[in-house]
C-alpha cells in the first residue's frame, strides 16, 4: 500500500521519506547545510594560499589513498593546472 503526500506548492506526489527529505532540503534555501570541503578542494585551497607545494599535495592525495604512487600529474588535473 502507498501513501502519496502533497506538497502544497505544486501537488506533487511524493512516495517516501528520502523524497521527502530531498524536497525539504531544495525547498529551504538551495544551500548546503554546512559548507565543508572535501579534501581534494582543501589540499587545492591549502596550495592556492601556498601552505604547501605541488609535491607535498601529490604525497596527501597518495596518502589518503587516492592515488597507487605520488603522482604529479594527476594533482595537477585536480587542481585545474596544465
């Protein structure tokens, strides 16, 4: 058995709670509730202020996993650099 719930704005049926929840979370103000970066933006935005180098970003992305080895060039697709 299916229960349809009626927004008030535009009936629009919704079937489930995760619908539901994705509505409430548009319907508020389009945001994000906390603006956390992931870690590839937060070792791009450590690199930008220049807290660290290019070499020092590819050793955390292998360090966390991202990469099999410390690899240049793929820090520099991550970061936008030719």
């Amino acid at each position: 058995m299916t229960y349809y719930y009626y927004i008030k704005r535009g009936n629009t049926p919704i079937t489930n709670a995760a619908q539901r929840q994705e509505l409430k979370m548009k319907t508020r103000d389009s945001k994000k509730p906390f603006d956390i970066p992931n870690f590839s933006e937060s070792i791009k935005k450590d690199f930008e202020e220049g807290t660290i180098e290019l070499k020092e970003a590819a050793i955390e992305f292998y360090k966390a996993n991202w990469t099999a080895f410390v690899d240049i060039e793929y820090t520099k697709k991550q970061f936008g650099i030719k």
